[in-house]
C-alpha cells in the first residue's frame, strides 16, 4: 500500500492509498478532532477523476465537522471515498485493504457506512480495524443508520413548517429527489403522516416501489425541482441546490437528507433572498451520526435512547433558523456560526500543551 501525504490548509490530515497494481485509490480525510475522533462514512463512487474525489472528501469531511458539533455528538469530522463502482469493483480484498488504510490513523478517523457501502461491508472492514461503527446489532453494532437518519429529516421538515406557521406534515406536498436507504423511509414517515408525496430516483424501481405502497406520484429527474409543493426534501448526491436549479423552485421549504446540497456558499444566501427556508443539510441529516455516537458512548448501544437524540434534531435545527431571523443572515450560514462557536469554546477548555 502506498500512502500518500496531501497538506491541505484548514485540514488536520489527508492522505491518499493506492495500490497501482490492482487500480485501488481511496482517500482519508480528517477535518477537525477538537471535540472528539473524526467520525464520517466511507463513501464508494466511480469518480471522474481524482481531483473529483479529493474535492468530494473535503466537502464531506468538513461537513461532517460541523454536523457533529451542532447536534453535540462529542466527535470530529472525518470521512473516507473508495474510487470505484460499489456495484462492480467491490471485493473482500479491497474492503479488507481499506480496513488497512482506516487502521494506519490509529483511531484519528472511525469509519462508518455511507453511499456505496454496507453494514455488511463494515463487517468485512472490522477485520482488519476495530475503528469501525455501525455495524450489524447481531455484533453490538447500531445497524442501518437510515431510518434514524430520515426520521431527523421528518423532524426537521416538522421543524421548518413550524417556523412558518404552516402546521404540519399532513396534507403537505413534499418532492422527495432521491429514493435509496434513507429517501425512501422518510417518504414511509412522511406518507404515515398524512403528506402527499412526489417522488423520483435515478432507478424507476424504486420510483415504482414508492408510488406502489405510498400512493407517491413520479416525476421525472429534471423535472422535480420545477414541481409545485410545499418542501423539496434532497436524498441523493450534493451540490443540487445551483445557478440552474433555484430559479425552477417553487417549493416554500428546502429540507432534505443529501449533504453538501449547496453547490456554493452564496446559494444559499439566494434562496433567502428567494423566500425560500433552507434547512442546513448537516444539521438535517445529523440522525444517522447521533444514532452511532449512543453506540460509541458508555454503556453501549440503546435503540430508545438513540431515537431520543435524534429527535433533538428538532431543537437543534430551531436554534439556528432563529439565529438566522435573528441576525439577518442566511441559514446555511447561522449553521457555520453556530458550529465554530462551539469548536472554539471547546477548544479553549482544553488544557494547555505543555
């Protein structure tokens, strides 16, 4: 294996593998560990290109950084991308290579399960590095994170409607982009409580699935940002929220599961300027993260104490649409503050080195 050193201002390591032999490639990113470890999930995804992918863990990683310290896990923010198709290249050969890889930070970075992997792949993982979470409850793991993490985004959503006095769920459109693990619990959640749902996916099987058994309408991919409803709820990959997608909004509320949804930081100061409420993805999709931090805490793992946490998210994620009202500024933004001003207060507590 050969790692690579990649310095990179604002970050505490980055390094890349790669085995050249076998066209293995995988990068680690570690943002920040003020507050604890860097947790993040190991992404799989056929890249266009290196620097694709190195962009892609930067955005995650320090997305992660901020997620953990606004929904107050105790951990850092860290992530990993394995360059490769999850479908085709995937192998206990590689997994176990990356394990490696995971294990060379020495407890800097723990892994968890993102887009392209598995709780079964984390198994594979685990044989090689204890720096694993999330794995199958049959190991005293904490599972799937998905339905934790949709069931934050239904939170949010209630949370957001709130804030516009808009009531709640039941009877609401929400456009739904995005049906994988997590899209397509959050449409169940959203569908038991009432809301009409429009829904669309790369794969029309899940289109069909949803339409089946939630009464969902489809629509077509270009075609959901476009749709009149009440919340554009983002599932799938990032950077959705642009200079060609906004104009087409109609929708009253942006809360979704997708991170990094926001092509650029000034999107987000266009859709205030919009009318339109975002609600910061990392502080949406924090449940998956907070389901774990109970399997990391004393005591181990608790499904009800879990549930507990997650449902704070609605807390959370009120804190800072007010501190946006507050002091004038975009949500995406207040979210930032809101997460420095908690990594500088716990940085300065901390002992001075000696």
């Amino acid at each position: 294996m050969k790692i690579t050193e990649l310095p990179v201002a604002g970050y505490e390591r980055v390094a890349r593998a790669e085995e050249p032999e076998r066209g293995w490639c995988a990068i680690i990113a570690v943002h920040d560990t003020t507050l604890g470890p860097a947790l993040g999930g190991l992404r799989m995804w056929k890249y266009g290109s290196p620097d694709d992918a190195l962009t892609d863990v930067l955005r995650l990683a320090r997305g992660m950084t901020f997620k953990s310290a606004v929904a107050r896990t105790g951990l850092g923010g860290g992530k990993a991308v394995l360059v490769g198709d999850a479908k085709k290249d995937k192998s206990d050969a590689l997994l176990g290579w990356m394990g490696r890889f995971i294990d060379s930070f020495g407890g800097k970075y723990v892994t968890a399960e993102d887009v392209g992997t598995s709780v079964l792949d984390l198994d594979v993982i685990a044989r090689e590095t204890k720096h694993v979470t999330g794995r199958s409850r049959e190991v005293g793991g904490s599972g799937d994170p998905s339905p934790f993490t949709a069931l934050g985004t239904f939170v949010a959503i209630e949370t957001c409607l709130a804030h516009l006095g808009a009531g709640g769920v039941r009877g609401k459109k929400v456009a739904i982009q995005g049906l994988g693990h997590v899209g397509y619990w959050l449409a169940k959640q959203l569908a038991d409580a009432g809301a009409q749902l429009l829904v669309t996916d790369l794969e029309p099987a899940r289109v069909e699935r949803v339409v089946r058994e939630m009464k969902a309408t489809a629509v077509a991919m270009d075609a959901i940002f476009g749709v009149e409803c009440d919340v554009f709820a983002p599932c799938a990959l990032g950077a959705v929220l642009n200079d060609r997608t906004l104009p087409q909004l109609k929708a009253k509320v942006v809360c979704g599961a997708a991170n990094n949804q926001l092509a650029e930081d000034r999107h987000g100061a266009e859709l205030r300027r919009r009318g339109i409420l975002y609600a910061p993805d990392y502080v949406v999709n924090a449940g998956g993260i907070l389901n774990i931090s109970v399997e990391l805490s004393t005591g181990g793992y608790d499904a009800k104490r879990a549930e507990e946490r997650v449902r704070g998210i609605g807390k959370s994620l009120a804190a800072v649409l007010e501190r946006a009202k507050r002091e004038g500024i975009p949500t995406a933004r207040a979210a930032d503050d809101e997460a420095m001003a908690i990594i500088r207060a716990a940085g300065a507590s901390r002992p001075a080195a000696r």
